[in-house]
C-alpha cells in the first residue's frame, strides 16, 4: 500500500474536482494548496496532511485520512478525508443591496448616502 499519492490525482479522486485534468490546473494555478504552501501537480500527499482547494462551490478544507488513487464513489470518497471547511454565513448576516431597475440610470444624491448608510460609512 502506497504512502502518498500525487495532489492532482488525490483531489480529483475524492472528488473536490471533476477531473485530473482540471484538478492540475488549479494546482497550477495556486488554487491548491498543502499544509500553507501552494501544491504542484505532482507533489506528494501523505495522511495528515491538510488540504485547502479553491473550488466551484467555495473554499474547502480537508486533512486526508486515507490514500486513493482511482476515482471511488462519493460514500468512499468521504472516509479518505475529514471536512474542517466552516459553515457558510447565515442569510441573515449577509447584507441585502437593494437593485436598481435596469435602465434606471445612476443613482442619486440621496440614493448614494442611503447606500452609504447601509454599507456602514
């Protein structure tokens, strides 16, 4: 059994991306990165090692618990590795800009302080 396994072929087995090839890219492009410090393709992954990938569907963060080297299915793909991505925010904390109609040309004197005013300047 194998100690490591390369990053880009590690993170598209547990399926943080849809495939190598894409997953070499990101590696490529600093959007991977192992233990703090931005992973090239075929750096080698071992057990332990924490794992931050910038994916489609936000910032995630796994420590890996088990070397793969073939895609698996999601159920097996979820034990090789421990999720310490946070939670999302909750709706309500996030702030609501109101929407101007389209067309509507730029926004007012009054509109602008009333914007001001809710991003909290």
């Amino acid at each position: 059994m194998d100690t490591s396994a390369r990053a880009d072929v590690w993170v598209s087995s547990v399926r943080l991306y849809k495939n190598r090839s894409i997953a070499s890219k990101e590696c490529k492009a600093g959007h991977v990165r192992i233990n703090g410090s931005k992973a090239k393709p075929s750096q080698p992954v071992n057990v332990g090692d924490r794992i931050e990938a910038l994916t489609e569907g936000g910032p995630r963060i796994v420590v890996v618990t088990k070397i793969i080297h073939k895609r698996v299915g999601a159920p097996v793909a979820v034990q090789c590795y421990e999720d310490k991505t946070p939670p999302p925010p909750p709706k309500e904390e996030i702030a609501v800009m109101p929407r101007r109609d389209r067309g509507a040309g730029r926004p007012t004197k009054r509109d602008r302080r009333a914007m001001d005013r809710l991003r909290g300047r």
